[in-house]
C-alpha cells in the first residue's frame, strides 16, 4: 500500500477555534480543486484526511449546528 501526498500547493488554515498553546488544533487547506485535505497542526508531515467539499461543508454545518 502506498501512501498519497497532498499537493505541495496547499495553502493550509489553523482553526479560528484553535487557542494559543492549544495542541489540539487542526488546519484545513481549500484550495485544492476537488477536495479539501484537514490535518493535526502538531504534526503538519503526518497523514493527511482528504474529503470532498460537499462532505466537508455537511460536516462543519453539522458542527455549527451542535449536530454531532
């Protein structure tokens, strides 16, 4: 099994949510046509989960919404 990298033009976001010292924090790259990768700001090399900008804006509504 081989692992995918995320494209290297990704521009990534820190969460408005995330605190300073708070290493519970994800970032979030939208610029990538066709798929939004969401990743842990502690470990920026590590995997990378890659959804869909439909399956991405259902959960941060859901999330909005205090529906998960």
């Amino acid at each position: 099994m081989s692992m995918l990298r995320f494209p290297a033009e990704a521009q990534w976001r820190i969460s408005s949510h995330s605190g300073a010292g708070n290493n519970t924090c994800v970032e979030v790259a939208l610029n990538v046509p066709g798929v939004v990768g969401v990743r842990d700001s502690v470990d920026p090399d590590g995997p990378v989960l890659v959804v869909s900008p439909s399956a991405w804006r259902v959960l941060t509504s859901r999330i909005k919404n205090d529906d998960v």
